[in-house]
C-alpha cells in the first residue's frame, strides 16, 4: 500500500504486456479507466480498497487472460456483467460496494429493479420532506402577516378613539339644559318637557 491518490491514467493502455496489477489499499478516485480494456494479457487485477465509482466496465468480462478479479471496498454502483470472470465467485471479488446490483446468482446481490425502487423510494421522501418544509414556511408567513396587519388595524382604530376621547366637547350645565328653550326632542318627549316647564315656573323648583 503506497495511498496513491487520483484516478488511474487512461494512458495504462499502453502497457499492452501487462499481466499483473495490483493497486489495493491506496486512495484511488473515479470510474475504472477505458484503457484497461487494451491490456490483453491481464491475468490479475486487484483494485480493492480504494474509493473508485461509477459502474464496473462490461470489457472486463471480455478480457479472457483475466483468472483473478478484485473490486470490493469501493464505491461502485449499477449492474454487475453477468459473463467471463464475473461467473466464477472463485476469482471475483465485488463484496463492500453497497449500490451494485444484477449479475450472476452466484453473487447474491439485490435486483436492479429493487435498488431502483429504492432510490426512487428515497426521491419520494426528499420531495414530500422538501413540500412540508415549503408549506410550513407558507403558513409561518401566513401568520406572520395576519398578525401584522391586525395590529396595525387595532393601532389604527385606538389612536382615533383617542383622538375623539380627547377633543374639547362643549360642556352644558343642568340649569342651562333646563333654562334653554332650544333643545329639540322626540315628539313623544314633547308633552312631558313642556309640562316640566310649567311646573318649574310655577312652582320655582
């Protein structure tokens, strides 16, 4: 273990004799490189523990030197090929990548349809978390503005109330309302307040 770091050079094709690579225990990055589908006498190739990604390449079932194979421990995901090295669990190696899924019976890895239907179960559940946040801010502000407003109307309406309370009113004393002849009453009232009148003056109470 040397803890290379990066991916692997697209210009390894050009060592067409190699027949052994091993490069496990280090901190490779990225898809499995193209190139290794040009190095036709590859017997063994051990690529485990690093944090490599994407999906296992098709070609690497094709190359038919291949005897020893060994991709566990990475971060590979999708559809294992389902030919050449990858039908002998003997040779192969893909356990500690939790995405993959398909290939062979002998490799006991979920259907692909399943781990689709569980992504698509996780996107579900991001969404309806996603609408909720979304509708609780909704109704946040929702409130937020019927308690603004509703103050301001309350604010508005006792500063007028104020206002009123407070005006100069002209104040009438009870001998000036019994001495004024020009306050104006219902007619119902009208007998009753003449008749006081009458009774006042007469009697001086």
């Amino acid at each position: 273990m040397n803890k290379l770091a990066g991916e692997i050079p697209e210009a390894i094709e050009n060592c067409v004799q190699l027949r052994f690579l091993y490069l496990q225990g280090n901190l490779l990055q990225g898809k499995i490189p193209r190139g290794l589908n040009s190095l036709g006498a590859l017997e063994k190739l051990d690529l485990s523990s690093n944090n490599l990604t994407g999906p296992i390449p098709k070609f690497l079932g094709s190359i038919r030197t291949l005897n020893y194979l060994n991709l566990s421990f990475n971060n590979l995901s999708g559809a294992v090929p389902d030919t050449g090295v990858f039908c002998n669990a003997t040779i192969l190696s893909v356990t500690g990548n939790s995405m993959l899924c398909g290939g062979p019976p002998l490799l006991h890895l979920p259907s692909c349809r399943s781990v689709r239907s569980h992504k698509a179960s996780w996107n579900q559940l991001h969404i309806f978390i996603f609408c909720a946040i979304g509708t609780l801010i909704f109704c946040l502000c929702s409130i937020t503005t019927y308690c603004f407003i509703s103050r301001r109307i309350t604010q508005k309406f006792v500063g007028r109330e104020y206002l009123f309370l407070n005006r100069n009113h002209e104040r009438i004393s009870y001998a000036e309302l019994t001495c004024s002849n020009r306050i104006i009453l219902p007619r119902k009232f009208d007998r009753f307040w003449k008749l006081w009148q009458c009774l006042h003056r007469k009697f001086n109470f």
